[in-house]
C-alpha cells in the first residue's frame, strides 16, 4: 500500500511539472508576445534624436547597460518575484490589487456591499496577529473618504494606460516589424509602402477579433517561441562574428559614462529605452490564465535570456559597424540572406503580441463594467471552454480606429515609442503603488518594507517616467489626453452610479405597504414570475411601488432580484444565489441576490431565469423545515421569526440541492451552526446568513407525496404555485431612469450628472441588453433621479 501511495504521488509529482512545462509553454503566445518583439524599436526609438552612435561607442555600450538592467531589475526582480505573489485567488493585474485591498480595508466605494459577502470561499483574508503598524495604516485610510476616491482615481488611471496601451502597441509592433522593407526598398518607394501595409495588417487584425483568441490561438506559442529562437541565434551571431567583449558592457560602470558624455539628452533618450519592458505588466494581468509558476519559468529560463541575447547582439553589431550610424535598428542587424524570413516571423509576432494586448483591453473593460466603472457595453464570449475570452464590438472598432490614425498621424517609430512609453511606465507606477498597500495590508510586513519597495522600484520608474513626460509635444501627449478623458468617462459614469443608488436607499418603500395591497385597493395578482431588477439589496424599490401605481397588478410570483458584484475575482457557482422571503409565505414574494465576481461570467437570461426558479424550488422546502424545527425546539429564533413575519427573513446562499421527504431536524442551541436533515447535508449560520452545502446531483423535484401534515401541504401548494408560475411566463421589470442634478448643484455637478452621464446613458447599451432581456418579456418603468 505504500509503494503504491509512493509511486501515485510520483505520478502526480511528475504530471504536474508537466502542466507546468505545458503553460510555461502557452504563455509565451499570450503573455509574452508584446515583451519579446520590443527588440524591433528599442534602439532605433532611442537613437531617434536626442543621442548618436559615436566611435567611441560609448552611447551604444551604455544603452546595453541600461537595457540590461531595467530587465533585470523591473520583469525579472519586480514583477516575477514579488508582484506576481500578489495574486488575488491566482488573479493578477490592477483590479486584483485593489479588490485585494478592498478585502482588508474598507475602501471600496461599490453600493450593495452585505457582511454574508465575507463569507465566500473566494472571500479569503489572511489571518495574522493585528500588528500595530498595520491597523494604523487601515485606519488611516478607512477614516479618510477622500482617501478611497483618490485610490480608485489611482485604479481608473492604471486602466486607462492599460487601455491607452492596447491602441499603442499593436500600431508601434506592426509598423516597427514592417519597416523591415526599407532595407530593400528605396527611400520613394518605401514611405509609400510601410504606411498601407501597416494599415491593412491592422484592420485585418482587428476584423478577426470576432473569432475570438481560441480559434488561432494554438499558433500563437509556436510563433513566438521561433522569434525568440531567432533573435537569441541572430545575438549569439552577431556577438561572435563581431565583438565577443560585448558582455562588458553590462557593467554599470557604462551607465555612467554614458550619463557623463550625453549629459540631458542621455537622460532624454531614456524615454526609448523603457520600451524595452513593454509587455512586462501582461505577465501580472495573465497570470489568472496560467500559474505563478509557469510564468516564472517562461520568462526566467527563455524569455529573459533571448532578450539580453537579442540586444546584445545588436550592440555588437553596430559597435563594430559605424557607417551605419543613421540606420540604427534591429534589422541591420541581421544577415542580408536572412531579412526576408527574418521580415516574416516578425511580423506575425508583432500580430501576436498586438492580439494578446488587445484581448488584455477587452477583459479590463469588462472589469470595468463589471465595478460600475465604465459605461454598459455588449460583451461577446468567444469560447464557451476557455473562461475569459471575450469580445467588446464597440471597443474593437473604436480601437481599430484610433490605431490607424496614430499610425498615419505620427508615421515613425519615435513619436509612437514617446507616446508608448509613458504609457507603460504609468501603469507601472500603478502597480507599485498598490503592490506597497497589499504588502502592508495584506501580507501584514511592516511599513519600512513596503516603503522600501516604493522607493527603490518607483524611483527607477519616474525615472523613466519623467524621461516620456518631457517628450510632451513628440507623442506623449497621446496617452495622457486619453488618460484624462477616459478618467473622466469613468469616473463620471461611477459618480452617478452611486448617487442613482443612494437616490434609491433613501426611497424604498417599506414592507408594510407592500402588505397592505391587495383586492381592497383594486390591486389584481396575475399568473407569472415577476423579476424586479433592483440595486438594493433590502426593502421595496421605488421603481415598483410606480409600477403598481400606474398598472394596479403584479404577478403571482414575486421576485426582487439584485444583481451585484463583490471584490473577489470568481463566485462558486454554489455560492452564487442569496435567497430570502419578503413577507410571509402566503404573499410568495422573495428576495434573489445574485453576485458576480469581476472576472465572471454572466449568465444568459433563459438560464438564469430556470437557474433562479431551480434555486428557488431548493428554497422553499429549506425554510418550511427551518421555520417547523424552530417551532419545534421552541426557541428564541423561532419567536424572532415568527416576529419578522411580516418582515424580511434571513437570506440563505442556496446551492445544487436535492430535497427529499425526510423532515428529522436536529439545531444547536447557540445557532452558530445548525444541521438540518431535510434531504440535504449541512446548513451553517453565520450572522444574516445561512450556507447549504452542495452536493453532486443537480435537479430539482417539484412533485411532493401526499402528506396530511399541514406544513407539506403549505409547501406543497407553493411548490405547485412556483411551477404553475413558470408555465405562465416570466415578465423583467426594469427600471428606465432620467438622472439630473438637484437645484442648487455646483456646476461641475450639473455638468456632469445632466450632460455628461446622460449622454453616456443614452449612447451605450441599456440594462435589457446587457442582462439578454427578450423585449416580449420586457416592463420598463420610467424613473427621475434628482441626485
């Protein structure tokens, strides 16, 4: 029995280095397309203007020298061995990071949020002792408000780079790989060549985005692996064929002399070498699709050396070729018989990492969305086996757009590589930033260390940073206009999101009011499942209470459904539904709160619509046997209960359960944690919230046997009422809301509210389209927010 314990643990071992291998593998068509065609412009970026190849070759040995070392220090030391470990449940990128934060301190400034949300599986929080240093950081920023809206300006900033990124690189990779023909053309011909070619590439790109990444994704790794094979032969090439000494040049010691010769423009010309770290943020903002791992592997044992290889080679090559001081670029680097193969593997990675920078703007878009962030627009799912593959049409074409104006506008690769630049560095400062609040907060270190991490990595990057800003007016000021519009975009659109939900807090009607409807007052219950879509989470929505006032009826099953979302990466399945009673059995209205992750999938409305009336059959029975084992021990829960009667009851997360007949009811007195036996297994309650377990089958059973217990008959009968509901039809109801702002509003407020949200409003996609309403099914009920 031990040797065979051994030998499966072996196996496993064995299998899953193998999986590991397999995704280090993969992730070098996704993660690292970007980073490794860097080699393209790096040099001719910064070798544009402000510095010259000398005989001396002191600027080329000291460009190696900084390129080597902003490697080594920001992808390899940064983001492979301390960035990557602030996953958030093996997410990463910068929503990762901030609902990281949002977890350990109450920052967030999303509506909705519950104390049952704590109690998720993917809800996970470090248990370390509460050291001093860190409580005094939470409460510093727990007390400030103004402190939680400049950490999400922060966030809305990195994704608007991130975003200002996707339309950069796919311009500056394809027109850097295609400027490969100017070595074979003449300077007429070639000006008129690159631009079209350039263009085409990209609509084509772009116009297959709708096929999704799945589909010609297996060629992806392929590719990119024999451009890192290429250019790591090329550098090895170059490097023996022309100065074997090169490696000297890796010292720091060229930093500064390159730094004492260029003096100012040195420094100006730093701007061209950050683009060698282009793509590094993707190994963070992926590392959901493969493993810490994987991508640590990849980059470390491939990745990383094929680059230095690759510019190493290039210095190499120009150190000893001086006559070609005003062609500098990756190209004359390679051997006249090899540039037309060379030509070709270039650009297909160019399309490569263009296509994985592309996919990476869609998924943090919808993040966006996803927080409230960003205006609703329509997101296809490409794939229905791999999770996260996505498609935004509008966003596609409005990059596509922007992408071949940037190229035609700027034409060369120095104003694209300005623009790029700081971008990236931006989104990087970001990062740093977060990762030295989820050190403290999250990983419980002390401050000193987290200070010491923002020093010495955000040092090197304003560094750069500051290099990209004085190229303000040669293309830098492309990602910094975007940035602020997008911003202020975002920042509107949440503005108001949160004002239309205070509107409706302090608006609701209450229970007793929904009650006290009903034939006396004219009011008519009509066969049908009623869903009223609502951001609250308790008590009776406006918008409801003028339906019944304008049309006096409202359907046999009534169900207020909430769909919300909470800072965790993924919600099980199981976890997914909260559900409760609003007033007592006979009035079959019910409470559905249905939470999202930010990196989930939403369901499509027929699913949804038999998923909540499965979940709601679970239900039912739960409760009429948690309400009969109070009635039975005669507690204190039951008199509460029986209190709230005509009030809201306690929400249970209902899970894929199967019920039986079997009524055998077993409570703990203290009520921590019950065990009810009714056909399923364990039910817990913490606090509001009471979690059934989930186990292996997935049906539902509406047919109940003949019973004179009077409780099963009351089930019964709503089980049936349930099921004679469905066959009726299923009606949404929707609000259709007006939002301005009150008199007396600042005009910024008035701006913004009455102007710029409505607008948004009215131009992007409505609640029915984004939750796949069918208009047949659909009630909207007009609703004017003075906010």
């Amino acid at each position: 029995m031990d040797i065979d314990n051994g030998k499966c643990w072996h196996n496993s071992k064995k299998d899953s280095w193998r999986t590991t291998l397999l995704l280090a593998y993969q992730s070098l068509g996704v993660v690292y397309g970007d980073l490794s065609t860097s080699p393209l412009y790096v040099y001719k970026s910064t070798f544009a203007e402000d510095i010259h190849h000398s005989e001396t070759n002191e600027e080329i040995f000291g460009v190696l020298s900084f390129v080597f070392w902003t490697l080594t220090l920001v992808p390899l030391f940064k983001y492979v061995f301390i960035v990557l470990r602030a996953d958030d449940n093996g997410e990463g990128g910068t929503f990762a990071l901030y609902s990281s934060i949002c977890r350990h301190a109450k920052v967030s400034l999303l509506p909705n949020r519950q104390i049952a949300d704590e109690s998720l599986s993917t809800y996970k929080l470090e248990q370390s002792p509460d050291r001093e240093y860190n409580s005094k950081v939470r409460m510093l920023l727990e007390k400030y408000k103004f402190l939680h809206t400049a950490l999400l300006i922060l966030v809305l900033l990195g994704t608007c780079m991130v975003i200002g990124d996707g339309l950069l690189t796919p311009a500056i990779s394809v027109f850097s790989a295609v400027s490969g023909l100017e070595l074979s053309m003449s300077k007429n011909h070639h000006q008129y060549a690159v631009i079209p070619i350039t263009c085409f590439i990209l609509v084509c790109l772009f116009a297959l985005q709708h096929y999704g990444t799945h589909r010609v994704g297996f060629f992806f790794a392929p590719i990119v692996l024999v451009w890192l094979v290429c250019i790591s032969a090329l550098g090895l090439y170059n490097i023996i064929h022309w100065n074997p000494h090169v490696y000297q040049a890796l010292s720091p010691y060229y930093m500064l002399k390159f730094f004492k010769k260029t003096k100012s423009k040195g420094w100006m010309s730093l701007g061209g070498i950050l683009l060698c770290i282009t793509g590094s943020e993707a190994m963070f903002a992926d590392l959901g699709h493969f493993s810490y791992a994987a991508i640590q592997i990849a980059f470390t044992f491939l990745v990383y050396p094929a680059l230095i290889l690759a510019y190493m080679g290039q210095a190499a090559y120009l150190s000893r070729n001086h006559q070609n001081a005003d062609q500098i670029g990756f190209y004359v680097s390679v051997p006249e018989s090899l540039r037309w193969p060379v030509l070709a593997i270039a650009i297909l990675s160019s399309v490569v990492g263009s296509q994985a920078i592309i996919s990476g703007t869609f998924s943090i878009i919808n993040q966006s969305q996803s927080l409230g962030c960003f205006p609703r627009v329509k997101v296809v799912h490409t794939s229905d086996k791999i999770h996260g593959q996505i498609y935004i049409p509008e966003i596609n074409w409005m990059l596509m757009i922007l992408c071949i104006a940037v190229t035609i506008g700027f034409r060369d690769i120095k104003h694209m590589g300005n623009a790029s630049g700081l971008a990236v560095m931006a989104v990087m400062l970001v990062t740093t930033c977060l990762t030295s609040l989820v050190i403290i907060l999250c990983w419980h270190k002390p401050p000193i260390i987290a200070l010491f991490f923002l020093l010495f990595f955000g040092s090197v990057e304003l560094l750069y940073f500051s290099a990209s800003l004085v190229k303000f007016r040669e293309g830098a000021w492309l990602p910094i206009l975007l940035a602020l519009f997008l911003v202020t975009v975002m920042f509107v659109w949440h503005y108001a999101t949160i004002k239309k939900y205070e509107y409706d807090l302090h608006n609701k009607v209450s229970l007793e009011w929904l009650l006290a409807l009903g034939p006396t007052l004219g009011i008519c219950r009509v066969p049908g499942i009623g869903l009223v879509f609502t951001d609250l989470t308790s008590g009776i929505p406006a918008n409801f209470s003028r339906f019944v006032t304008n049309l006096p009826a409202f359907h046999r099953i009534l169900v207020f459904v909430c769909v919300k979302f909470v800072p965790v990466p993924f919600v099980p399945p199981a976890e997914r539904y909260l559900l409760g009673r609003v007033g007592p059995a006979s009035l079959r209205a019910y409470r559905c709160i249905v939470r999202y992750g930010y990196r989930d999938v939403h369901q499509d409305v027929d699913s949804f619509e038999s998923d909540l009336v499965r979940r709601l059959a679970d239900f039912i029975p739960y409760d009429w046997c948690h309400q009969q084992a109070n009635a039975g021990q005669g507690n204190e829960d039951h008199a509460s209960t029986s209190g709230r009667s005509s009030g809201e009851h306690r929400l249970a997360v209902v899970g894929n359960t199967e019920f039986s007949r079997s009524l055998v009811f077993d409570v703990d007195e203290n009520m921590q944690q019950e065990s009810v036996s009714c056909g399923f297994q364990t039910v817990e309650s913490i606090g509001d919230i009471i979690e059934m377990s989930t186990p292996k089958e997935r049906r539902v059973r509406f047919a109940i046997e003949e019973s004179e217990d009077p409780t099963e008959v009351q089930m019964r009968q709503e089980l049936e009422d349930l099921m004679a509901a469905q066959q009726s039809g299923t009606a949404f109801i929707l609000g259709h809301s007006h939002v301005k702002a009150k008199q007396g509003s600042s005009v910024f407020k008035r701006l913004a509210v009455n102007f710029g949200y409505n607008f948004l409003r009215r131009n992007c996609r409505g609640p029915d389209v984004v939750l796949k309403v069918p208009p047949a099914s659909l009630l909207e009920v007009g609703m004017v927010y003075v906010v």
